[in-house]
C-alpha cells in the first residue's frame, strides 16, 4: 500500500498514445509505435528490462506466475506505487488478450492486473483523504496513478467486446472494470444487470448491484449500496465512506474494486 498520496514526482499531463500490437518485435524501442523503454523507469530504475518481461509472456518462454509478479508485482506496482513505465506497458496485456494466444487463467490473471493498476489512483484518494485534510495539504493521487488510471480506461471498450467470449469468472472482472470507468462502461450495464440476475444472493452478486448503479452515474445510490457492502464485509473500512473531499462516485468505486478482488483471490 502506499505511505502517502503525495506524489514524488511531477504528474505528466498525459500519455502518448503509443501504437500496440502483436508479435512481440514491436516492443523493441526502435519501432515508432513502442515506448521508449531505456527513458522510462520502474521500481528498480530503467524500464529497459520490460520488453524482454512483456515478450516472455507472449512466447511462453518463462514461468508464467513468476514473470507475471516481477514485471508488475516489483517493478510497476512496486508496493502498490505507480512508476513512470507502469502506464505505456498496460496496453500489451490487452493485446495479449485479444490475441487469445493464452489459456483462460491466464486472461483472468492479466485482468486481474489490470484491475490492480487501474485502482492505484482511488487507493490514494480514499483512505489517506482523512491525513490531507489534517495536515492542511491538497487531496492528490500518487505520483503517475491518474495516467495508470486513464490508460486502463482506455482499454475498457476493446476488453468489453471480449464479454461473450470470457466465461462468468471474467466477465464479473469486467464488469467491475467497467465500474470503474462509467463512461465507457455504461454500454455494459445490461449484460452486467443480466449476471447480476444469475449471481442473485451471492457475495459477488451485491458486487455487481454496486456496479450498475455506478455505470449508470447513479453515485447516491451506489454509496448507499457500498455501505450495505461494508455492513457484512468485515475487510473493508467503514471510513472509507466519510472520505472528506471525494466524491461519492470514487467512494463507492473503491469499496468495490477492494471487496470484488478479495471474492476472486
């Protein structure tokens, strides 16, 4: 988790918009359409390492869940920061799942990472809401979550057209994807209202309740449900829902990217 929501760095105004695409030889920096790795950094320094971590994926060459935990687990989600290459990789682990070249859990895993990064921004809104407004300092996400947060937004409308071809375990991933980002997701609401149907009475079921209100922009309603969520989710934090200065929408969002990824661990 991180220590603190205040960036170390400064917040770039955006990302380039880097073409993606499979094979693998497009992840070498003299292709115009890849990040410039060796300027970027993760965790641990210069991004120059990521290439060969992303193309191991993609070619099976390396132990899968091992590759998986050091490309994002140590260097661009490094206790939970964001880094300045974290972002301009995202993407592949979309291409890697549109080229369907992997099994199914892997999709669930490459999802699931997404998941992950795309709730860094929230994660430093809402529980440290409470230690900016002591310390008189301006409510800000860490330092490259709000690109890590825009990038997986992007990817949302490419991952949904996926939601016939996913089994149920994904597309409940997907759907609290979508949660996150309305604006794309809301083109989702009725297959998610349709799993909300057959997940009637589960755990995951009031999960994605939440989700529909929240990819229809109904905030008021999605926090009245977050705080049902909360009444018998005993690991998640009440005050999480008296966040000063964060609007009931990101509120709400959290509660539920939080408690749907401890349904699927």
């Amino acid at each position: 988790m991180p220590a603190s929501p205040t960036p170390t760095r400064p917040l770039s105004a955006s990302i380039r918009p880097y073409t993606v695409s499979w094979p693998p030889p497009d992840l070498e920096p003299s292709n115009s359409g890849s990040p410039p790795w060796g300027d970027l950094e993760h965790a641990h320094g210069s991004a120059d390492d990521v290439p060969g971590l992303l193309r191991e994926l993609a070619d099976g060459t390396g132990e899968w869940d091992e590759v998986l935990d050091e490309l994002f687990g140590d260097d661009l989600l490094h206790q939970g920061d964001c880094y300045e290459a974290t972002a301009p990789a995202l993407p592949f682990l979309t291409e890697l799942i549109v080229a369907d070249t992997v099994p199914a859990r892997q999709h669930r895993d490459l999802y699931l990472w997404l998941m992950v990064a795309g709730g860094r921004r929230n994660d430093n809104l809402v529980p440290f809401a409470d230690l900016a407004l002591d310390e008189e300092e301006p409510l800000q996400p860490g330092a490259w979550t709000e690109e890590v947060f825009r990038t997986v937004g992007d990817q949302v409308p490419v991952l949904l057209d996926r939601w016939d071809a996913e089994p149920p375990g994904i597309r409940f991933v997907l759907a609290v994807l979508a949660a996150q980002h309305p604006g794309h997701g809301v083109r989702a609401a009725d297959r998610i209202a349709a799993l909300v149907a057959e997940l009637d009475g589960t755990r995951q079921g009031a999960y994605l309740r939440l989700a529909v209100e929240l990819v229809h922009g109904r905030d008021a309603q999605a926090l009245a449900l977050a705080s049902e969520i909360i009444d018998w989710a005993d690991h998640l934090e009440p005050k999480w829902l008296e966040a000063p200065g964060v609007p009931d929408g990101i509120m709400a969002a959290h509660v539920l990217a939080e408690g749907a990824l401890r349904t699927i661990e």
